[in-house]
C-alpha cells in the first residue's frame, strides 16, 4: 500500500497563536444558550441537565483554591 503525502494545511486550518476567527463565548452568551437549553428540552432534558449543573457546582466548590507561590 503507497504511502499517502502528509497534505499542505488550507487557509482554514488554524496555528498557535491568537486568530481573530476564534470565538470565546462570554458570559452572557453562555447564559443566554443554558436558558435556551432549558427553553426548548423536553422535562426529562431540563432534568437531566439540572442535575449536571447543580453537580458540577457543588464539586467545584470543594476544591480547594491554589495558593500563588
């Protein structure tokens, strides 16, 4: 079987480094999705995904913070 040429990476393909084509979702666009999610899921979905909120948050908050040397 001939080995395949490693292909040349497209003006889409993203490096390290800042891009202006990245996205970081802010605080309230992630607000605005979570209370779509709950909007549009049906009750077991809403559930289940309050579940998972409400446990994350909870583990969270035992962590305990790193102190900066």
């Amino acid at each position: 079987m001939p080995r395949r040429r490693k292909r040349r990476p497209n003006s889409g393909s993203f490096q390290k480094g800042p891009d202006p084509r990245r996205h970081v979702f802010t605080r309230d666009e992630c607000r605005l999705g979570l209370w779509i999610a709950y909007a549009t899921a049906s009750p077991e979905v809403a559930a289940w995904l309050r579940r998972k909120l409400l446990t994350y948050y909870a583990e969270k908050s035992h962590v305990p913070k790193e102190e900066n040397p």
